[in-house]
C-alpha cells in the first residue's frame, strides 16, 4: 500500500496537498504571467545594459540597411516603373493575348517583367544573405547581454562562438527561410484558387477572400515570430538547430497566455515598422526634385527600420528568456515537490 501511494504522489505531484495538507504551499505553481508592458520595456532597455556592442550593431543594421534601400531604388523600382507604363501603354489590349500586340511590344513587355523578377530575386537574395547575417548578430548580442555576458565589442561577440555554434545558428537560418518560404507559397497558392472561382456576381467569395487575407496576414506574422524565436533558441541553446529549434519554440509558446502575448509583440513592431514606412513615403513626396533631402530621408528611414529590428530583436530575446525562466521555476517547484513527497512517505 505504502509503495502504491508513494508511486501516485510522485507521478501526480498535484494531488499531494489531497494526502498532506500541510504541503498545499508547494504544490507545483503554473507559469506566471509577465505584464507585456514589462516586456516592451525590457526589450526597449536591454540595449542600454551594453551600449557599446549595440551601438556596433546598430551601426551595422543601418549599413545593411541603406544598402538594400539603395539596390531597390536602383533596380526594383525602375523595373516596376517600366513595367507598370507597359501595361498602362497596353489597357487598351489584352496583354495576355500575343495577337492582340506586335511582336517588338510583346518582346518588350517580356523582357521588362523579366527585369523586374531578375531585380526582386537579387534584393531576396540580399535579404537571405547580408540581412539574415545582420539579424543573427543582433540575436547574439541580445542573447548574450541577457546572459549576463558582456562583450565589448562586436569582434568579441563573434570571437566567443566556436564554429560549431555558428554553423548551427547558420543551419538554423537556412531551415527557417526555407519554411517560412514554403508557407507564404502555400499561402499563395490558396488565394491563387480562391481568385481563380471569384466573379463580381459572388459577393459571397468576395468576403471570404478578404477574410483569408486578413488571416493570412496575421498567421504568417505569427508563424514569422515562431520562426525568429527558433533562431533565439539556436543562438541560446547551442545544442539545438534547425528543427529542433524551431520545435523547442513551439513548445514554449504552447504555454496559455504565451500566443497571446507574442501576437501583440508581433502587432507593436509591425505597427512600428508601418509608421516608419508610411512617414517615410510621406515625406519622400514632398522632397521630389531634391536629391539631397531624398538622400537624407533615405538614411533617416534606414536608421528608423534599423531601430525597429533593434528592438524587435532584443524583445524576442526577452520574451525568450521569461518563458524558459517560468518553466524552470515550474520544473524545480515540481522536483521539490517530489523529493519532499519521497521523504515524507519515507518517515
């Protein structure tokens, strides 16, 4: 009888306070829940704990940057602007049709598009290389200050990852592009089909596109965060990459109240990055004709998208760093409560 009970308390440390009521005060807690406000501001003040490596990685974010603002400008928007008076040049016609143009027109309305998906493959390009290496950096910086490591300078950050850390953080980034890739292309695909049935006579299909692409947006958002807290895990957790990162991440978001709060972290950056991007149009149009103030927005923008990064970086990390602190507390209560169970079953 005596094993039987010393077996149920120990698989269920839940019922302890049940047999001992004296032990109620440790029965096993649930994960707190953090004020999110708390976390925007750790997020928002975790870059002044080492202001001199994330001035280094500021500095970085905003080269990165001004450079992939200037390959658009230079590549992206006059191929879209050529395409877009092409078709403008062709409303009259049906572009789709190739009898309904002379062959130098279709040959030019080819060769454009060509242009712009040959402009745009080279900024994702970009973006999957030199922003995707800025990004872990801003990671590890934030990682290792939450750590308590203090590495002065970003030579010292890179020089304390070995390589096998590197190259998981480096697997890591290449799995989650590539889900993430696949996901916004299942996505897609189904808009695809859902504008392929739609006609102006069916209201119906009408509402449920735009119901799936308000949903669309707010699950690729989340799944994006999903992803960025995989390369939190990778980056903290050294033994985890690529899937198991990721999977490591899901599970700590399957807590109650933690998809909640990572969708509102996910709403104030992208409400962040929306106003930076909104001023920043805004203000480009009424610089027309001066390529000095054009510039000086251009580097005000890049610095103001850097910032947002910045922060989204540091308040993943953070958001990271409680969870796993909540669920420690809960796995030390827990064998506390186990061993005490044990001892007192003993006497």
């Amino acid at each position: 009888m005596d094993q039987d009970l010393r077996h149920c308390l120990i698989a269920n440390p839940d019922k302890v306070s049940a047999f001992f009521p004296a032990m109620a005060a440790a029965k096993t807690p649930t994960p707190s829940k953090p004020s999110f406000f708390k976390l925007l501001k750790a997020g928002a003040l975790l870059p002044a704990r080492n202001r001199s490596l994330f001035a280094a990685v500021f500095a970085l974010a905003v080269a990165y940057n001004s450079l992939a603002l200037l390959v658009n400008n230079l590549t992206v928007k006059p191929a879209a602007d050529k395409l877009l008076l092409d078709a403008m040049a062709f409303s009259n016609n049906d572009v789709t049709d190739p009898t309904t143009l002379s062959p130098d027109d279709y040959a030019q309305l080819i060769k454009d598009a060509w242009g712009l998906a040959r402009a745009g493959a080279a900024c994702l390009l970009l973006d999957a290389t030199a922003g995707s290496a800025v990004w872990v950096i801003a990671l590890l910086a934030a990682v290792a200050t939450c750590a308590g490591e203090t590495p002065l300078s970003l030579a010292a950050l890179l020089g304390s990852k070995d390589k096998e850390g590197l190259e998981g953080l480096a697997l890591t980034m290449a799995f989650v592009y590539a889900l993430q890739t696949a996901y916004f292309a299942v996505l897609l695909a189904a808009m695809a089909a859902i504008l392929a049935n739609l006609s102006s006579k069916e209201p119906v299909l009408l509402l449920l596109l735009r119901f799936y692409a308000y949903s669309t947006a707010a699950s690729f958002a989340y799944f994006t965060f999903l992803c960025a807290l995989g390369v939190v895990v990778a980056a903290a957790e050294p033994g985890r990459r690529g899937a198991g990162a990721v999977a490591r991440a899901w599970r700590l978001l399957k807590v109650k109240g933690r998809k909640r709060r990572a969708a509102l972290l996910v709403a104030v950056v992208v409400a962040f990055a929306a106003a930076c991007s909104r001023a920043h149009t805004l203000a480009m149009a009424r610089a027309l004709g001066s390529p000095a103030s054009e510039l000086l927005l251009g580097f005000l923008y890049a610095a103001a998208v850097a910032g947002v990064s910045l922060f989204a970086a540091c308040a993943i990390t953070a958001f990271y760093y409680e969870c796993r602190e909540d669920d420690d507390d809960v796995a030390a209560n827990t064998e506390f409560v186990k061993l005490a169970t044990e001892e007192m079953i003993d006497v």
